[in-house]
C-alpha cells in the first residue's frame, strides 16, 4: 500500500501543468476596433504577433473590456484546387471544311468546367470553339466561348491544352479548331470539375539587389525570423515579355530552400494571342533562415528588371464575433500556454461578408509581470543543492576517516 501510495503522488507531482491564461501573463497587447458590430470580423496576423507570441500561435486571446475571453478561430487563407475527373470519349473526329471537329461525350460528371486534350503536337497555335449539344452530331449548340491552345516547345516556353469553360452540364461538347492540329493528333480528352479558390498573401521582409553576373541575377533576402515565408513574388516590369527563367533560392549555410521558374508570355501566332503568366516560387515549408540568397539564371539573354521582389506568407485571419463590443484587447507572449479549445472553432464557417476589424498598434502589456518559477526546488537552487551535497560528501569523508583511525590499534 506504501509503494502504491509512493507511485501515485510521483505520478501526480511529474504529470504535465496546464497552465491557465492570465491578463499578466502575457508580454504584449493589441486593441481591436470591429468593423462592424453583430457580425463576422476578423484580423490579419502581421509581424509583432508572429515576433511575440508562441510559434504555434498558441497564447493568442481575444478579451473584451469586462475581461471576458472572446472566442476565435484561426484560419489560414491557403488557396486550393479541388477537381472531379474522368477520362471522355472523343466521338465524330474528322475534318469539316479544313478544320479539325469532334464531339466530346461528358459521361457520368454531371457539372464540369475544364477540358484537357491529349494533343500529339508540337510548336502550334490554335483555337478551340466549344458549342454544347444534347446529342452528338447535332449541328449547333450553346456557344461556351473560344480557347487558346498552344505549344512553345521550340522557345522553351510551355503549353497548354486544357479549356477554361463556364459551368456547363450538357450531355455533348463539340470542339472545332482553327488549324495547326490534324485529326490525329487528337488522342483523347479528360473532363474536370475544379473549384478553385485563391491564396490571401502578406508581404514579409524585403529584397534588394545583390550582385549582377554575367550569366545569372543575384538578390539578397531579408526574412524575420519568425515570420513563416511560404513564397517569393517576382513583379517584373511591365515592358517585359515572352522569358522564362530558373531560379534558385539558398540559406545563410547554402541549402536550399526554393527551386522553381517565372515565365511571361505574350504572342501572337497566326493573328491569335497567347498570354500566360507564372509570378512566384514556393518556399519548402519550414525554412526559418532570416536572410536567403535568390539566384535567377539569365542564360544568354539580358537580365530582367523588376519592380520589386517580394517575399510573402499565406495570410492568417483570427475570425470573431464581437456581438455588441466596440472596442476589444488582444493578447499574446505566454510562452506556456497551451492552445484554447472554442466551440465557435469547431463548428466554424467563414462567412464570405466578414469585415476586417481594425488592428491596433503592437504594446507592452502594462499589467505583465511574468508567471510565477514552477520549477522544481532542485532546479531553482541548484547551487544550494551541490553546497549541501559537498558538505555532505565532506562530513561522510571525515568521519570514515575518522572511524578508521579508532579501528587501528
């Protein structure tokens, strides 16, 4: 029973704290200003939240002026791709009036709004004019617009093969091209369904010109270190077409971090127009290097001049509801403290009409005056704790010595 009792209170004094949030606690303090009162705000995380709070985000509190905590949620602003897809059936494939025509049978997707062909071509441009039709073969339909189809294989500069429809759900599409693709370069088709939604970006840090090579630009990059990047933004200017260039991001020690390419288009071939645009290359996730070093490989071609080099973070919105609240505080730099568990989080939707609360500036909390040591005895007398443990050592010492000496005859 002893040896029970001894493991319970063990286990009770090294089981983990929880630590409970405390207006003192925390280093720093925001106010916040609704935008409007009786429905969805929120606020964007910036940089004195990202410099003070837990990496996690986990010590951030909303409070009201009665010291009640405000529910939130966190949400990141990531944007998605989210698609339904199947292989189609290309039916009727022939040439009418020297122009490639098809009918594509949409299948089982009953809403679609993307078309891919399997083009077997190369260095072309040309026009798809889609029509929908309830049955194959009829001879007009609902027109769903013209698509520019194209392939820069001998410039390097990509292709594309899919076309961008409205919503559509006719059972039949019927495709005619311009010219450039003969019937049997069309091998096949894939119909989609894509809800896309578009990523919130915040600037973080600042580029500056670093060094010009003969053969490559080279930037530097100032990150704060707290601050997740997750992409850099190439604004080229504007007078600027038709280049595609590799570029390479490394840390402090070398490694790197990013890897990718930017690429703008605008020609015209055959009196059609082609525009198409790649700005931006992703970070690996986890980078936390406060200065990087972006390397653009200009081949034999001059070097490209830009408006600006941007790093940038997916935005973070804190999403509330203020009720009737005019004005509320902002908490944040508890380092112990765990994450708050909401109901308003789980059962959370944004609204696509919340407004944007006004965030106050970044303040040393005036009430701060830290938790109080929870740390072991042991741990916070440690010097104490070897002054005993010597004594003791020198005590046992002295009387061995001593006991040894009345042994001896």
């Amino acid at each position: 029973m002893k040896a029970l009792s001894a493991i319970l209170l063990i286990g009770f004094v090294l089981a983990p704290q929880e630590f409970q949030p405390s207006l003192s606690y925390f280093t720093n303090r925001r106010t916040v200003t609704p935008g409007a009162a009786g429905r969805q705000n929120y606020i964007v995380l910036d940089e004195d939240i990202w410099n003070h709070a837990r990496r996690d985000l986990a010590d951030i509190r909303f409070y009201d002026l009665r010291g009640m905590q405000v529910p939130y949620s966190l949400i990141e602003q990531r944007g998605g791709i989210f698609s339904e897809e199947q292989p189609a059936k290309i039916l009727n494939l022939g040439v009418i009036k020297g122009h490639t025509e098809f009918d594509v049978a949409t299948g089982d997707i009953t809403e679609y709004d993307r078309i891919r062909l399997q083009l077997n071509a190369k260095d072309f441009v040309t026009t798809a004019s889609v029509e929908g039709t309830n049955a194959a073969g009829q001879p007009h339909g609902a027109k769903l617009g013209s698509f520019t189809l194209y392939d820069f294989s001998r410039e390097n500069l990509g292709s594309n093969s899919v076309l961008k429809l409205p919503p559509s759900s006719f059972p039949y599409l019927h495709v005619r091209l311009s010219s450039g693709i003969r019937p049997e370069q069309v091998k096949g088709a894939t119909i989609y369904n894509v809800q896309e939604k578009q990523s919130a970006w915040t600037d973080v840090g600042l580029c500056h010109p670093g060094e010009q090579k003969e053969h490559s630009t080279i930037l530097i990059c100032d990150i704060p270190s707290r601050v997740p990047l997750e992409r850099i933004l190439f604004r080229v200017a504007p007078r600027q077409t038709n280049f595609r260039r590799n570029v390479s991001v490394t840390d402090e020690h070398g490694g790197q971090v990013a890897s990718g390419g930017i690429t703008r288009i605008r020609m015209n071939r055959g009196g059609t127009m082609v525009t198409s645009e790649e700005p931006a290359v992703k970070v690996i996730p986890g980078q936390d290097s406060d200065r990087l070093t972006v390397t653009i490989d200009n081949g034999d071609d001059p070097a490209l001049t830009f408006d600006s080099v941007q790093p940038q973070s997916i935005e973070r919105r804190l999403y509330f509801e203020p009720q009737s609240e005019t004005a509320l505080n902002l908490y944040y730099g508890d380092q112990k403290l765990a994450a708050p568990v909401y109901d308003y989080a789980k059962f959370f939707k944004a609204d696509p009409a919340a407004v944007k609360a006004r965030l106050g500036t970044g303040t040393h909390n005036a009430a701060y005056h830290g938790r109080p040591d929870d740390r072991p005895w042991s741990e916070r007398h440690r010097s104490l704790l070897w002054t005993a443990m010597l004594l003791a050592v020198a005590v046992l010492a002295g009387l061995a010595i001593r006991g040894l000496k009345t042994a001896s005859p």
